[in-house]
C-alpha cells in the first residue's frame, strides 16, 4: 500500500510530526487515524519500535534512514536516538513546546511542523526567532519542564 499524494518530509521535523500532517492531509485527522489506516500500532510507532518505523516509510515512500534520523526510540527505562542511549526525559517523540513563529511560517495546520530540537528538555528557546518555546496543549501544566 502507497499513500498519495504524498508530503515532503522535512529531516528537522519528527516523524511524529511527519505522521500527523499526512493524516490531517489525507484524513482531516491525527495520525492515529492515518496509523490505523495504514495497520501501524500507534504506541508502537510513537515509541520508535523498528517494525512500525519500518511500515510507515514503505506505505509513505520515504528513506528508512530519513525516518530513523527523526525517530525516537523510547524504552521501559530509557530511550535511543540516532543509535545513542538517551534518558527517557532528554528528548520526547511528541515536542513538550513549540515555536508559536515556526508554526505561523509554516502555514496551515496541515503544514505545522513540530521540530526534533523542540523535543529535547533543555531547548527552551528558538534559535531562529530567539523567543521563548511555548508549552504544547498536549502537555499538562504538572509535567512542564
């Protein structure tokens, strides 16, 4: 299975990200859908597993390589990026803050990228628009970092 028309993946957004603007594209809804579409366990693919990875870039038709250099591998006690052991609090599949600027140039939601730099705890502001990260409605207010 192909999906098109396809989006073009950008190496500094997550693959999460990446995943959510196919679905709002082709589905009008989050990538939960377009995962179920696609028969892809979404924790499994929020969590970076290498099989879920691997089904979502053959049904969207990117590089393996790219996908992986914007996965987040997350483990019971720890977490993986770019084959590097990580803490599981360092850096987030699902941005904890964005740039409200960043998402503003990038248009619609259906273009709004969420960057693999928004992810990591410390990056509290953006380097393009030197301004404050602002935090994610996904994020409740106790789990601010």
């Amino acid at each position: 299975m192909s999906l098109w028309p396809n989006l073009p993946f950008h190496p500094e957004e997550t693959l999460l990200s990446y995943a959510d603007r196919l679905s709002v594209f082709h589905t009008g809804r989050g990538a939960e859908r377009l995962l179920k579409d696609l028969g892809i366990n979404t924790e499994h693919f929020t969590a970076g597993r290498e099989e879920a990875v691997v089904a979502f870039t053959r049904a969207v038709e990117i590089p393996l390589k790219d996908a992986q250099q914007s996965s987040i591998r997350v483990f019971s006690r720890g977490a993986s990026f770019r084959d590097e052991n990580i803490s599981k609090s360092f850096l987030s599949p699902r941005a904890a803050r964005y740039c409200p600027y960043c998402l503003v140039e990038d248009g619609p939601r259906s273009d709004h990228r969420f960057r693999l730099i928004w992810g990591f705890r410390h990056v509290v502001r953006c380097d393009r628009h030197s301004c404050r990260l602002v935090v994610a409605p996904h994020v409740s207010i106790g789990r601010q970092s």
